[in-house]
C-alpha cells in the first residue's frame, strides 16, 4: 500500500527504490504494490519521486524489474485507462496488473486480446453479485456476456467515485456507498451508520406466485439509504443466477421471524427457503404460505416432525397426531419434503440403537393411510438420512 509516511520524507525516486527494495528483500512470497493516486488521497502527490506520471513510471518499473519474482503483480488506482493498458504491456513475464479503476474496468478486466487487467477494486463491494457472475462467465469463455454485466454496472461505479472519491481514503467504499449522492464536505466527517440486519426489502426478485428463473436482473438503489434519502435506481444484469439450487433453512437464521428470512432470501436472489414449524406456527399457516408465495420462493423442505420414542401409548399417540400436522403443514406450504428426526432413545432405554418400536418404518398408524399430499418423508437415524416416498 502507498504510504503517506514516505510520500512526505522521500526526497526523490532512489528514496523510493531504496525503501521498496529493502522491504521485498524480507518477503518471503510474492507480494503486490499498490499505486495509489491522488484522487484517492491527495498526501500521495509525487509518489515514486515525481508528480509526472511518465517519469513516476519509470521509476515503479525499475523497482519491479530488479524484483521481479518478489511481485505477483501491481495495482494501480490512477483512473487513467490508457497508462494502465501501457503499463501492463511492459510488466515483466508473470507480473499481473491488478486494476483500481472504478471507472474503466469493464474494458479493462476484458483486455485487448494480448493483456487483460484482473480485478481488484472497490467497486466489486457494491456489484458484488453481478462481478460473481461476470467473472465465473470470463472464466468459461463466455467473456461477451461478462463485458456486458460490468458494463451495466459502469454508472453505479461512477456514482459512487465522483467527484467524491476522497471520501474512500478513510473508511472505504462500504461507508462512502451510504452517503447521500449531494455535495459532501471531507471524509473526516462520520459516516451514515450501515443498515441494520435483517436487510430491507431493496432487492426484489421473482413474481408473486412463482419464483425468479434464468436471468436474475434486479433493480437495486444506487446507495443503500433510507427509502426517502434514494435518488433512483438502475438494473444490473446479473445474467443466469449462481443460487438457482440454493435453499435456506431457518435454522441457519434462528433470531429472524419467517417474514425476516423470507425478505433475506429475495434480498439476496435464494430462490428457495426451507422453513422450520416454529416459524411457521409463529406466522400462522395460511400466513406463512401466502407470505412464502407471493414472495416468489419455493418451499425445498419442511423441518421438523418425528421423536416417536415415546414409552407409553399417550406419548406415542402425541407423537402421531403431531407428525400427522406436520404433513399437512408440509401439503399447505407445497413441498415435497418433510423431516423427521426419529433418532434417540426412549426414557427406559439405555441401547446406542433406536429400538425398533420406535422406528417410523415400524409405525404403520402413521404411514399406513397417509393424506394424499404428495409429499415425501427424509428420515433422520443417528447419521443417517432416508428417504421415504409417499404411496
């Protein structure tokens, strides 16, 4: 990282090479240099012994030249596109050039033919999802549709970089993305405090009734502020969505209500939610399947019916009325999958093994006439999972 220490001592380009070369001499694996200018950080004017670009050049590749296989590779945050493609085109042999252009880097991260840029920006803590997917499509060859996610992501970067781009030196993109698009004083000033989890509804995707496929376009706010602070909002292609097989259960949100983790799910494109009943009963079931619907998820599972160890028949009698609910909770929220957890043991036992008695398998009051929902069972025993089908 530039330092503004030797930005104000060094008296000129050997300082520079003198300071660099002592501190690559003691790495003991590759490392990358980071070129900052000053309209990230104006204490960084003559960086490298000279406020010429040109000649500041020369002098940071001198220094990579005589180190060359102490470098992985170079960012450089100057927003010059043209000094970085020269630049890049001159590194030596397996030096990569590591781009902080919050403006140009579509062109950039796509190359010209014989040099491409690889990323490391601020930028990518705001497009996040769509550089994912931009850059999983780079890798499969696909570089036309990533050129065309980074480029409908162009006017955010500039949004949040200018002209107010000093506001990144201290707290960096994720405070600086809060701030209201208006003239700003410095960034010593605090910044707005990060929204509260669980997330708002910013994020939408899907139609009520049904869930989102294929392309995962999205309109999104320009900054993440209060509803009435938003300026507008653009759409980011985000291309084929990288969470098309991905559920979350409930579990995993334990403090968030079922409304909580249904607007986390969309916020962040999870087309599916495997709720647990407590949640449920909490919501209410037409609630909870109105809510889950018109939200555009699909209900993966239910979770969790079973513990059929009771030791006298009132206990195994509660046991069967409730995991009968269960299905039919599982029929009203339309999922095909149901969990029972019917490991453990009865109160009298003491053997490893669930006795047979207690198996669901063994429990032909409980499957014998199922409801015609459709549904199936996933049978937990110890570390095992079975799945069992419905006649």
């Amino acid at each position: 990282m530039a330092s503004r220490a030797l930005a104000r001592v060094a008296a000129g380009p050997d300082d520079y090479l003198h300071f660099y070369s002592t501190l690559l001499q003691e790495v003991d694996q590759p490392v990358i240099l980071h070129w900052l200018g000053t309209m990230f950080d104006p204490a960084l004017a003559g960086y490298w012994g000279s406020d010429d670009v040109a000649a500041a050049t020369e002098t940071f590749l001198s220094l990579i030249r005589d180190d060359a296989d102490k470098v992985d590779g170079v960012k450089v945050s100057l927003l010059d596109a043209s000094h970085e493609v020269a630049l890049r085109a001159v590194l030596p042999e397996g030096v990569r050039l590591y781009t902080g252009d919050d403006f140009n880097y579509p062109e950039l991260i796509d190359g010209d033919g014989s040099h491409h840029s690889d990323a490391l920006l601020g930028i990518f803590a705001a497009i996040y999802p769509a550089a994912s997917v931009a850059l999983q499509h780079f890798d499969a060859g696909k570089a036309a549709e990533a050129r065309a996610i980074l480029d409908s992501t162009r006017e955010l970067g500039k949004h949040i970089f200018s002209p107010h781009v000093l506001l990144q030196d201290r707290d960096r993109l994720y405070v600086l993305a809060q701030r209201q698009a208006a003239r700003l004083p410095d960034g010593g000033r605090p910044a707005l405090r990060p929204l509260r989890l669980p997330p708002g509804q910013d994020l939408r995707t899907g139609r009520p009734g049904r869930a989102a496929e294929g392309s995962c376009a999205r309109r999104v706010p320009d900054v993440r502020l209060p509803a009435h602070q938003r300026s507008g909002s653009m759409t980011l292609n985000l291309g084929p969505s990288p969470f098309s097989r991905l559920s979350i259960n409930s579990a995993t949100t334990k403090k968030w209500t079922l409304a909580q983790v249904v607007d986390g799910c969309v916020n962040a494109g999870i087309p599916s939610i495997g709720p647990w009943r407590d949640r449920v009963e909490e919501a209410g079931l037409d609630k909870a399947a109105k809510l889950i619907k018109d939200a555009g998820l699909r209900v993966s599972s239910l979770c969790r019916g079973g513990f059929l160890t009771a030791a006298n028949a009132e206990g195994q009698a509660a046991a069967l009325a409730d995991n009968r609910a269960a299905i039919l909770e599982a029929a009203a929220l339309n999922t095909r999958e149901l969990f029972l957890v019917v490991g453990g043991l009865a109160p009298a036992e003491r053997d490893g093994w669930l006795p047979a008695s207690a198996s669901p398998t063994a429990s032909p009051t409980l499957f014998r006439s199922p409801p015609r929902t459709g549904s199936g069972w996933c049978s937990n025993r110890c570390t095992r999972c079975t799945r069992l089908t419905v006649p």
